[in-house]
C-alpha cells in the first residue's frame, strides 16, 4: 500500500475541493492561486539539486535512447491531445487544457515509477531533464501550432512563463549542487516531500477554482484524460517496441510519454488567468497518471525484464 499511499492522499484531496471549494479558494482576503507559482518554483528547483553532469553524459553514452524518447514524448501526447480535445464536445479553453498537458514535458514522477518498474532510470531522469529543458520553446510552439485555433497564444509570453517557472529554478539548483554539494545533499532529504505537499496544493487549488467547471465536464474529462494517459503509455511502449529497444528502455520510454508535468500545465493555465477552465485537465491529470502509473509500475516490477 505505501506505494499507493501519496496517490490516495491526492485523491481524497481532489474529493475534498470538489465538495467543499469555498475552504480552499482564498486565505485571509488573498486568492490561494499566488500559491501556484512558488510551489512550482520550489518543485523545479528540487529538480535542479538532482541533476548532475552524469544526467548529460546518458545523451552521449546512449544518444538513440534519448532522442527516441524525447521525440516520442513531443510527438505522441501533443498529437494525441490534439484528437482528444476535437473529439470530446468540450467548452473550448477545457479542450485547450487537454491539449497544454500534452505540450508539457514529462513529470518527475516518472523517474520514481521506472525506479519500481526496473525500467532505465539513468535514461528516464535524462529524458526528463531533456524534455524539460526544451519545453520553454518546444511547448509554446505546440500549442501555437495545435491550439491556437481554440484559444489565443502569446509565443514569447509563454517563453517567458516557462522559464520562470522551470528554467530559473532548475538552474539555481543545479548550481547549488555542483558548487555546494553539501548543502545541496541536506536539502535533497526535505525537497521531495516539499514538492510532494505543493503538488497537493496546486492541485486541490486548481479543482476548486473549476468546480463549477468540473460539475459540467467532470465525467467525460475523466474519461478524456485517462485515455490520453494510457494511449501515451501504449504508444511509447509500442513504438520502442517496434524500434526494437531493450525492454528496459520500452518500459522507461512508455512512462516518459505517459507521464506529464500536471504542475507546469497549471502554473501556465494559472498565468494565463484561466485556472478554472484551461487547468483542469492538469488538475485530473495529476492523480490518475499517479494512479495508472503505480500500477502499471509495480505490475511491471513483479516481472523482472529479460535482457535482449
């Protein structure tokens, strides 16, 4: 059950909001949304304290793996965000938030799935290091290019979003642990469950900000969410398969493209000013990747892969 344990808290979190939104909406006159950004700017720089030149060197000892990953990631979930969102009937900036998820760059959470999957992890932290270093242009780009038919886009605004939210953090990190690995080591033991705790509150903020949204949608977006998670997860694990990658790498390439950063979707639907609407696909997101992702992971952990 402690492997579940995180996933079940979110979703009683998720429960809680949706019921009971007016807890969670402002504290002392102050909208709980400013929260957002600091929670994620805390998470990108826990990020940052455990990326090492090792994380690079993967790139050179394993360049097809890499770039196999990263480009099925970009190319699976932003198309298959795209049909999603034109073929559920949804209001149009709910049908942007499907398509924003799938723009973003994977999730850490998918470096601690292929860890209990006895997937690649070397790879899997360099996918995602990778993912998210391209996503200040890569995500802008995809969402210009695919959603921009469904709401308005400012390229260079969302640029700028991005890298305050992900880039800044994950470079002061970084610095902090190639320069001050001591101190770097003693915050890497309370990071984690920081970020564990503003995960919960971007989360729980964003579903009670779209509760009313979510009382109209929540059902079928669901059910459009949990298809563009587990079609990520069947096309990365499929499309390794047929380049004839190591099982290994299959199962590492097939949480990377099913696992997004449900975080940077909020904190860039928060920056455009439509939390309520834009993040909600992020919001669920967040907990059934979790969820999927646990047991796809530990079911894969109970069949230890054959080497090739």
């Amino acid at each position: 059950m402690k492997d579940y344990l995180y996933t079940i808290c979110i979703i009683l979190a998720v429960i809680i909001a949706y019921n009971f939104p007016q807890f969670f909406l402002e504290f002392n006159g102050t909208k709980s949304s400013v929260l957002i950004l600091p929670m994620l700017q805390i998470i990108m720089f826990g990020m940052g304290t455990t990326v090492s030149a090792d994380d690079f060197a993967q790139v050179f000892k394993s360049p097809e793996s890499v770039f196999i990953g990263t480009v099925c990631h970009f190319v699976f979930m932003p198309l298959l965000g795209f049909v999603i969102a034109h073929l559920f009937n949804f209001p149009v900036e709910i049908a942007a938030g499907i398509l924003l998820i799938g723009c973003c760059p994977s999730g850490l959470a998918s470096n601690v799935m292929c860890m209990i999957a006895k997937a690649n992890v070397a790879l899997s932290v360099t996918i995602t290091t990778i993912s998210t270093l391209l996503a200040p242009f890569l995500t802008p780009l995809l969402m210009k290019f695919l959603g921009g038919g469904l709401i308005e886009i400012n390229f260079w605004n969302m640029v700028w979003d991005i890298t305050k939210i992900v880039i800044i953090p994950i470079g002061f990190g970084y610095i902090l642990n190639q320069f001050f690995g001591d101190l770097s080591k003693k915050l890497q033991k309370i990071l984690p469950y920081l970020s564990m705790i503003g995960i919960g509150v971007v989360i729980v903020v964003v579903t009670a900000s779209g509760q009313k949204s979510l009382q109209a949608v929540g059902g079928m977006l669901i059910m459009a969410v949990l298809m563009h998670n587990i079609g990520g997860y069947f096309l990365g694990y499929t499309s390794a398969k047929l380049l004839k990658m190591s099982e290994q790498d299959c199962r590492t390439v097939a949480l990377e493209v099913g696992m997004q950063n449900a975080g940077l979707a909020s904190g860039l639907a928060n920056q455009l000013g439509k939390i309520a609407t834009l993040g909600l696909a992020a919001a669920l997101f967040g907990p059934i990747m979790n969820a999927t992702g646990s047991m796809l992971s530990s079911w894969w952990s109970r069949k230890p892969p054959v080497a090739s």
